[in-house]
C-alpha cells in the first residue's frame, strides 16, 4: 500500500510537471531556465530535478528504468486503492500515454501528450 501511494505521488507530480512545461513552453519560456526557477521554489521534488531534463531532452529511452507501462498499471492499482479525484485523474492520464504508444518509455514519456 505505502509503494503505491508513493507511486501515485511520483506519477501525479510528474504528469503535472509535464503539462506546466508544455504550457510554459507555449508561452515562449525557455524550458531549462524554467526547470531552474522550478527547482527553486515551493513546487520543487525530484520529478523537477531528475525528470524534468528528460523531459526537456525529449530522452525516454528505451531502455526504461520504470516503463510506462508498469506507472499506467500502478496509477490503476492505486487508484483502485485511494478512489479519490486526484489518483483517478492521473490513472487516466497514464492510461492515455499507454495508448498512445509509449508503454515501453521511461514514465516521464507522459510529456508527450498533448
């Protein structure tokens, strides 16, 4: 139950920083001066300072520590075990990377949603 529960926290900080750098992008914010800002302030965590530069690499592999499709079936598990808004969201996030393709990448392949 606690590796599932630390599991979802990983997953969900790390499909929300994906989408705050998708979107800082748009905006014209240099990735890696944001990954700096980010790690700076009170939103920092090791999705910031380890996943962020793959994510701004765009490098998933393969090869994947922790595929994307062992993070889509632990989001289930855990959402199966919690049942709230937050762990159902990010179950369906994962659940959509592994659709689109990206199972066999490193979990932090879920910035390529769009």
């Amino acid at each position: 139950a606690i590796k599932l529960a630390g599991n979802m926290l990983m997953l969900a900080n790390t499909a929300a920083l994906a989408e705050v750098l998708q979107t800082l992008g748009q905006s014209g914010i240099d990735p890696e001066r944001a990954l700096e800002a980010l790690a700076a302030g009170p939103g920092s965590s090791r999705a910031v300072t380890h996943k962020g530069p793959v994510m701004v690499r765009g490098d998933f592999g393969p090869p994947a520590r922790f595929t994307l499709a062992l993070a889509a079936k632990d989001a289930r598990l855990a959402e199966e075990m919690i049942g709230g808004p937050v762990s159902r969201l990010v179950a369906e996030t994962y659940e959509r990377a592994l659709h689109a393709g990206l199972g066999e990448l490193d979990y932090s392949a879920v910035a390529e949603l769009r």
